[in-house]
C-alpha cells in the first residue's frame, strides 16, 4: 500500500536502528521521505540509496537535534528540498544510563537537549510548515518512561517528558488538524542493545517477560509509525502506544 503517497516525512535520527526502519517503512508507503543524521552520514547515505532503488525518494539531512536553531533549521530545509512537511517522526535520541551516584551534568544536559528540547522545537517549526487542517507528529519515547529500570533514572525522565509533551500538543493542535501521538519500544535489536552489552542470560531474561518471546525488530516499532502516519489513525491523538510484544516489568 502507497497509503502516503505524495506527502512528505521527516524521520530525526534515522541514519540506522528505529529510525532507519521508520524512514524505509515510509517511503515504501510512498512519502517522500528527510533522513536525519548528526555524525552518521555513511549509513545515511546507504539508507537514502536503498529507498532510491525501490523508487522511493530520499534525502539526507545533517543536524543535531540538541541544537534548538538546528533542529528549527531542519525543518525548513525539508520543506525547501520537497516543497512541503506532512508528518514529523521525533526518533532522535541519547540513551546515556548511570546509577544515580554517577550522574552529572553533562549527561543531563545532553539527555533533555536531544530527548527533549529536540522535539519540542522540531515539533514547533512543523507545526507552522504542515498544511492547513492537517499533520502528524510521532514522538518515539521508550518503555523505560513508566517502568522501574535502575540506572536509567535521566533516560526515563527524558521520555517521560516526552510522553508528557504528546498528551498536551494533542490537546493544543487538534483544533488545527494535527495528530500527536508516541510509541513506546521495549528491547529492541539495535547498536543501543548491543552497547548494554547484554549477556545471554538476560537476553533470555526479557524474552522470558515478552509474551510474543522475542526481542522486537526496528520494522516492529516502524509498522506502528506507520499506522499512526497514515489516514488510519485520523481519530487517534494523544496516545501512548507501547510497541513491546506486551513486555513485563
């Protein structure tokens, strides 16, 4: 299905892991799709090539999303290389974790500049780009925002505010057509996964706590972005979605 077809998409941070899957996903939905990247350019340029060679229209864009004038800058530059924006998927982000006794400033700094902050400007320059009476905004936060993850006390509090965000810009820009909703990945095959360095017995003990007993894929969060992309999800807003094959505390 081309469900998308002739609209724009600007995927943060999607040169690899979720946001790479989202920005496939897209594009094979037809959206002319932005490819946000800081320092990966390589593997966005991969990535851009891949969604040409299936017909899909890709661009790779360099901005850091913990700059608010950067990520302002995004956007326009988006809207100058396709004509328009028709949805925003919030993806970049900084998972730094430390106990408590280990944290300082620069980890805080960093975790709300790119989870937080990012968003927030990103999602203000949208706002005044998308069409009349219409747009998107998905924010990718984590399941770690409402479960008790020890040593991800600034990792959890960023997306919580995040979430936060999602439930008041529903209630703000609803009466402008615009949508606002997130997903909630649980434990997801990614370089993020792979830098927890995770040993196999506790690999095996979060399959143990997933209901679907596996770890998910990126094209398991990008499918649901996807859905709340799409006219599907024309009466949806607001909403939290955890995308975690039902994982346990």
């Amino acid at each position: 299905m081309r469900n998308l077809e002739g609209q724009v998409a600007l995927v943060t941070g999607s040169a690899r892991g979720i946001g790479a899957a989202i920005a496939e996903r897209l594009a094979a939905d037809g959206a002319a799709v932005a490819i946000n990247y800081a320092k990966s350019a390589g593997e966005a340029d991969t990535l851009a090539d891949r969604i040409g060679s299936t017909g899909g229209r890709a661009k790779t864009l360099r901005a850091d999303m913990s700059s608010p004038m950067e990520a302002r800058a995004l956007v326009e530059a988006t809207v100058r290389e396709f004509g328009r924006l028709d949805i925003l998927v919030n993806n970049a982000a900084a998972a730094a974790f430390a106990p408590l006794e280990a944290v300082d400033e620069a980890l805080v700094q960093l975790s709300f500049a790119l989870n937080v902050s990012g968003p927030i400007f990103a999602t203000q320059a949208a706002v005044a780009r998308f069409p009349e009476g219409k747009g998107r905004v998905i924010n990718v936060s984590s399941l770690a925002a409402t479960r008790m993850l020890a040593g991800a006390s600034v990792y959890a509090a960023s997306k919580s505010a995040l979430e936060a965000l999602t439930r008041v810009w529903a209630a703000e820009l609803g009466p402008k057509g615009v949508t606002v909703n997130a997903v909630a990945p649980g434990a997801v095959e990614t370089d993020m996964l792979k830098a927890a360095a995770l040993g196999e017995e506790a690999r095996q003990g979060i399959i143990a706590r997933t209901p679907l007993g596996r770890i998910g894929a990126p094209s398991d969060v990008a499918d649901v972005v996807a859905f709340l992309a799409s006219g599907d999800a024309r009466w949806v807003t607001g909403q939290v979605i955890e995308t975690s094959g039902g994982m346990n505390p």
